[in-house]
C-alpha cells in the first residue's frame, strides 16, 4: 500500500512541505484545475505539476480527476471530439509517468452534500447529507447555494442540463459509459495507465437524475465492459458505505483478489436515517464503516496501490476547504498507516 494526500495544487492553502510532513505519506493525488472540461491537458504543465511534486520529496501517484463532459455522459453528436480529447490527456498521463487517474461518471452533480458543517458532540464539524433537505433546494436559482457543490451552473445553464438528462434511464446511461470506456480503456492501457472509476457519491439518484455507480453488481458491471486490467475501481469506503446493503469487506476482498482496485479512498461515516449521514473521524469505533474489516481484506488479498484519508472534519480552529483540511485528514492518514502496518506484522508473528 502507497499511503497518499490529496492536494489542490496552487489553490490549497496546505503546502507540499507540510504534507511530507505526515507520516508515512510517500505520494500526492492532484490534477490541473485550471482547464476548461473537455479540453486535452498539455503534457507540458502535468510534467511540471510531477516535478513540483518531486521537488518536494513525493511522487505524483494519482490524478484525480480528469473531468468526464457531460455531452459524453449524455451521448451527445460532440462526444467523440470529447473522449478523443480525454484520451490525449490519458497519454500525457502516460508520458510522465503517473500510474492511476480517478474519475467518475455522476451526471451533472459531483459528490453532494446538504450542510458542510454540522456539529459532531466533540465540538468538530463535519460534512453531512439529508436526502429530505436536499429536496427543498430551489434549482430554479442555478446550483450556487448547493453545499458542496464545485462546479457552479447558473439557472439557464442547470435548467438545460436537467432537461437533457429527463429522459435519460439507468441503460442509457450505462451504454454512454460503455461507449467511453471501450474508447478510452485501450489508450489507457496502452500508456501503463489505471483507470480507476468513483462509486457515485451519495449512491442513489439526486433530483431525479440516475446514479449507476453504487455497488458490487455495478463494479462488477462496470469491470467487465471492457476487460482489461487498466480498467478499475476506486473504492471509497465513504461513498459506498452509506448504503447498508454494501457489504465492505467482502466487495474490498473479491475487487482486490481481481486485481481491479486501484485506487482506495478510507473514511467513516455514520448514518443518521434513511438516505441521511454525517462523516466521522476515520477510525472504525466512530462510524459505520468496519476500517479494520476493509484494510483486513485488502491486505489479505494483495492490494498493493494508492490509499488515502478522504475527507476530513474542521477540528482545532481550522478553516479552509471544507473536507480537505490538513489536521484531520493528518489524523486519518497515520490511523490508516498504523492499522496497515499492524496488519502486516501478522506475517511476522
């Protein structure tokens, strides 16, 4: 296991330095934030972005993420000028040597939450979701005053969005993901890249729209529609946890045992209700999430790729990006070090 940290490059107010800093932590997730989705990332500014990395005493591990257009999800005329595009920018990948990309296939709402700071009984604020209070976001007024949200539409352009996906069904949806990936899967193998596909965060639809990424028979699906092994997952023990009906450990050991993970994001979450959580501290006394379980069954079935704490609470005054402080992903981070290295030393006892 490569314990890695998720970085936002120039945008993050948490320096290179500081990350090395965390023990254990050998390797950075990043991307180019500052390209138009849709558009071929230059080789040149990912190199530099690899030796800024470098520089600092890391490796540039995973990229996370190369943004999927929404004209491809909607299988819209201009898709093969877009998947062309992504596939040039899975070669530059290639080319200077970073081994996964992390990415997914939500239609228009990336990861979603309803309250970016809810208090937990120790004082901390985390990010949570309520499915009821979701539902009472007026869209009319474009996605600005949704938390979590990071990519802003305005109302014409959200209005148009949301129209295009009403007839959209689960099949369709999964025949443009098709469609992508037995385009994109050969460019990525063939430039030593993982391709490592987000279950859908949260795993159910949002205002109606389809979400199909949400659990083993999806990962499995998924998996098989091209098999080659630079088509994987990410597991995300957050994302897929919050529906009771995931079996985490099991899905951990039968992905891993395929060789199709390649990519781990660890936290905990606690369900507060029916399609309702709020994210906890990582260790497994504090959530709904058997961490031990997980990292048990990955290290048991020879996973050996990038991990990483995943969102983290607000905890010792910190501001900043909500989920993506230094402290608390610091904490996740040497817990998950410390449970993997006590899980190793079973070899030697």
């Amino acid at each position: 296991m490569e314990l890695t940290f998720r970085w936002f490059g120039n945008e993050d107010p948490i320096p290179l330095d500081y990350v090395r800093q965390i023990p254990g932590v050998r390797g950075v997730v990043s991307a180019l934030y500052d390209f138009p989705i849709g558009e071929p990332w230059p080789r040149d500014e990912l190199a530099q972005l690899a030796e800024r990395i470098e520089a600092a005493g890391m490796r540039f591990a995973v990229v996370e993420s190369i943004p999927v257009h929404e004209d491809i999800k909607l299988g819209r005329p201009s898709r093969d000028r877009l998947i062309d595009n992504y596939a040039l920018s899975v070669r530059s990948m290639g080319e200077v040597g970073i081994p996964v990309l992390c990415y997914n296939f939500m239609p228009v709402f990336d990861w979603m939450r309803t309250d970016l700071d809810t208090r937990l009984p120790d004082g901390s604020t985390a990010l949570s979701y309520d499915d009821d209070t979701l539902s009472r976001f007026d869209l009319s007024q474009g996605t600005g005053e949704l938390p979590g949200w990071a990519k802003a539409y305005d109302p014409a352009a959200l209005t148009g969005l949301l129209a295009a996906y009403s007839s959209m069904d689960v099949e369709h949806l999964w025949d443009n993901l098709a469609y992508f990936l037995e385009r994109v899967v050969p460019v990525a193998d063939s430039a030593g890249v993982r391709m490592a596909i987000h279950p859908d965060d949260p795993p159910w639809p949002i205002f109606g729209i389809p979400r199909i990424i949400t659990n083993a028979a999806a990962l499995d699906r998924v998996v098989g529609i091209v098999d080659s092994p630079a088509n994987g997952i990410t597991f995300c023990t957050g994302s897929l946890g919050v529906d009771p009906l995931n079996d985490l450990p099991r899905m951990a050991r039968d992905f891993a045992e395929m060789g199709r993970i390649h990519f781990a994001h660890c936290r905990n979450i606690r369900r507060t209700g029916n399609r309702k959580f709020v994210e906890t501290p990582h260790p497994s006394e504090y959530g709904d999430v058997d961490m031990r379980a997980v990292l048990t069954a990955l290290r048991d079935s020879g996973f050996s790729g990038p991990m990483r704490s995943d969102h983290g609470r607000r905890i010792w005054g910190e501001r900043g990006r909500p989920g993506y402080g230094l402290y608390d992903r610091a904490l996740g981070a040497t817990y998950l070090h410390g449970l993997w290295e006590g899980l190793s030393s079973r070899e030697n006892t």
